[in-house]
C-alpha cells in the first residue's frame, strides 16, 4: 500500500505541501510497533562475520546503556530482557538482535547458542541488574530479595562465560547495602550488626567473588551531566577486567567547574528547546496539581509558594521528614534535569515543564536519555515513560564504552585529579576499599555464589 493511500485511510498521519506528503515520524513509528507482537519470543540473533567488539547485553530494557555502547563502536549482539514492553522495544528497532528472556533460565552454553558467537568471541558483558533492592528509597534487603537474586545470577554468568571485560551498572545504594538487613528497631549495643548486616556488604561480596575470578575492578559514583547528559543523575558503575591491570575512571566530557577547561554541563534548553508542542505526548497532572503549578516559575517548587498555601499544596506530606524537593518541581530551562523517573506525575516525584502545566512528555524523555527521536518505545504511555526513565543515559553508556575501547588499545586515559565525580566524596573504588577493608580480602568465593543462590532462592520462595 502506497503511503498517500496509508495517509488517505488515516493509518498515517501527515500534510501534503504541494506535491510532496510530510509524515508524521511518531506515527510511523507507532505503525511500527503494531507489527511486534504482544509477547514476542526468544529469537537467534543474525551473526554477523565481520570482526568486531562483541558485547552481550543483559536486564537490556528500552537498551540505553547499549546505543550508548554501539555509539562508542561496540557491537550488542545479544540483548536479555524479562518484561514484556522492553521486548517489544528492543525487536522494534533491533530486529536482527539475539534475544532470551529471563536470566535464570539460560546456562552460559543456551546464551552462547542464541548470540551466535563462541566463548571466546565475547568481549564484554555489560547489565545494570534491578536495583530495587539495593536503593536508598527501599527497605534494603540486599540479597535477600529475589531481585537480588537475579543479580548474583549476573555475576556467575560474568565467571562462567570469562569475557575480559564486565560492566554492573546500578544505584547509589549498592555502595552501602548490606547483605543482609535488620530493621532499625531492633538494632542496639546489647546486639550489634553481624558481618552481613554491615553497610557495604553486597559490594564487598561481589568485588572478592569478582576478585577469585581473576578479575581487577574500578568503580565509582558517576554524574551523568558529567558525561555530555543533559540530567543530573548518579549511578555507579563497575568495570571489572580479567587477567590485566584497573580500567581508569570514565574521563568526563563535561563540568560544571570551568577550572577543568571543560564545557559546561548540557542544559534543557539544549534538549528539548526545539520540540514543537503539537507533537508532545504525555499524562497530565490532577487539576488540584495544575492550580498550584500555574504559580510556580521555571526552576521553582513547592517552597516557592505562598507559605499559606504549601501545607495545603503537600497534604499530610507537609509533615514528613526530609526536605520534599521531588514535589512539586518545575524544571529550568537553564540547568540540567533533574532524575527522570518512571512516572513524571507522583505527587512526591513530579516533573513539571519548564513553562507548560504539564509533565515532561514522551518525546522530552527521549531527548533527555538521548534517545534518537525515531527511537520506538512500545507499550502505553505509562509503559513507555517506564522504559525511558529507568534507562541508562547514552552518554554514560558511550563513556563507558570508550573507557574500555581506549584500555583494549592500551590508551588509557585517566580523568582529571580531583574530579568531582558526583556530589558525594569517596564513592571510588580506592576510598570505598579504604572504608569497608574488615581486615580480609578475597574472602568470599565462586563457592559461595552458589551457596548464596540457592539460600536466598529458599528465602524467596
């Protein structure tokens, strides 16, 4: 069917200027999305004979960290992905992609199968495992929480499979989890916290099983603005190498200290300025929301309202503890974003636009992960926003991958001394070892992995 007769039956949509019919790209793309099906399966991936990086992908997503990859010359050859949306999203831009689902059910020999490649063809394996169970917001139960279970699934897949390099993307909180959590109301001098119950416990467990694998590991707290993103959002990240001395720090591309002779951070403005609002999709904010929006200026939130007003504008979270900045927040045109989330209108992590009395839309998101506009994002709008928000930045994902590149070549570049990496201090794998040394290395093996799988699958169950 011609595209005149698809614009004529209203398939697509667009305007004819004289002789020529401009098509509205979302909706080619959502004509695209139609055609992946609802559950899509596992698939082989086309293998490709040209010699290349070769990176297997895991807890993939809407696949930020891998574009960012593939822009730094990584070839993804295999994406793993559980839910259901991102599947669609990644067979709707990557169709020629190797594709499995859950990790626990793959040996190191099926996910070899499916990418196509040998044991020895894989370079790189790179995951941001699910970090609910490690982040500072949750009840940290570290391992003892399936989602953590997945994680350490990860790393014996990392041991078995012995690419010379690994990358573990995840939250702050993975930094000071313990490995095992005792609610606060029951901790006191007369019943200290045991070994596994101490702050940093599940870094400790994966860096010594890592270490016994022959692996070196760098890490540290990294900004994403710092790295050409225009958002202020921290996440650490893990490189781990085999058999061969540390890969340096990511070398940032960017500051907010002009003294490192650096650009300056990106801004919105930069992102999302030319955006026409015609094209904008988005959820909007309950009306109650909108009143009190319509007095906030860009770069303002709710402290910024009259002080009559504020308690009633937070309700009973008025009275909470902590300084509230997710509520009611209008971004600025002149500074980076803030962290998307998966769902810019909760009360208590709203994302506001700059001018509009709406959220972000999905088409801002997408500029502010650096997703290419043509970028298909499957799902409904809440499942798309999802997708966007809990995915890695592009440009961190390209800085991790040339920071590996340049140590495969020998051309280590280390970043500037004093960095700020992030807001916080002694986040790097020196300061933290410094921190957390309990006296003993190497002191949890590949053995312990196993035990620990099967003790926290029975704690699951």
């Amino acid at each position: 069917m011609s595209i005149p007769t698809l614009l004529r039956e209203g398939v697509l949509s667009g305007q004819q200027i004289g002789k020529t019919w401009v098509v509205d790209p979302m909706s080619v793309n959502k004509q695209a999305a139609k055609k992946i099906s609802d559950n899509p399966c596992d698939k082989l991936g086309q293998v490709k004979k040209t010699k290349s990086i070769k990176a297997l992908s895991f807890f993939s997503g809407a696949m930020g960290l891998d574009l960012g990859l593939e822009k730094a010359g990584i070839d993804v050859v295999l994406a793993c992905e559980v839910d259901k949306k991102c599947r669609q999203t990644i067979l709707a831009n990557k169709p020629e992609i190797a594709l499995i689902g859950n990790i626990i059910d793959y040996t190191a020999n099926d996910i070899l199968k499916y990418a196509g490649i040998k044991n020895e063809d894989v370079d790189i394996i790179v995951g941001g495992p699910p970090c609910q169970a490690f982040s500072t917001a949750g009840a940290r139960r570290g391992f003892n929480d399936r989602r953590g279970n997945v994680f350490l699934n990860y790393i014996d897949l990392v041991l078995n499979i012995k690419p010379q390099y690994a990358v573990i993307e995840n939250v702050r909180g993975l930094l000071s989890a313990p490995l095992s959590h005792r609610p606060h109301s029951e901790r006191g001098n007369s019943n200290p916290l045991s070994d596994e119950e101490l702050p940093g416990g599940v870094l400790r467990y994966i860096i010594d099983i890592l270490k016994n694998g022959g692996y070196n590991i760098s890490f540290n707290l990294y900004n994403s603005a710092n790295f050409g993103v225009p958002q202020i959002r921290e996440r650490v990240v893990l490189i781990c190498n085999r058999d061969g001395d540390k890969v340096p720090h990511l070398n940032p591309t960017h500051s907010q200290d002009p003294s490192f002779g650096l650009p300056p951070w990106k801004v919105l403005r930069e992102a999302i300025g030319d955006l026409q609002e015609s094209s904008a999709e988005y959820i909007n904010f309950p009306e109650e929301r909108i009143r009190f929006y319509k007095m906030l200026k860009a770069g303002q939130y709710w402290k910024h309202l009259p002080a009559d007003l504020q308690q009633d504008a937070l309700g009973k979270s008025y009275f909470s503890g902590g300084g509230k900045t997710g509520f009611l927040r209008r971004l600025s045109w002149d500074k980076p974003s803030c962290t998307l989330v998966t769902h810019p209108a909760m009360p208590a992590t709203d994302i506001c636009h700059p001018e509009k009395n709406r959220p972000l839309s999905i088409q801002e998101y997408k500029r502010i992960q650096q997703f290419p506009d043509e970028w298909i994002v499957c799902g409904s709008i809440i499942d798309q926003y999802r997708q966007i928000g809990n995915a890695v930045p592009i440009g961190l994902g390209e800085s991790i991958g040339r920071a590996i590149i340049d140590h495969m070549k020998g051309e280590s570049i280390n970043p500037p001394s004093n960095f700020p990496f992030s807001r916080y201090k002694e986040t790097d794998d020196v300061s933290w070892e410094n921190r957390h040394n309990r006296g003993t290395k190497n002191s949890y093996t590949q053995e312990d992995l196993f035990s620990f799988i099967a003790r926290t699958a029975q704690l699951g169950s």
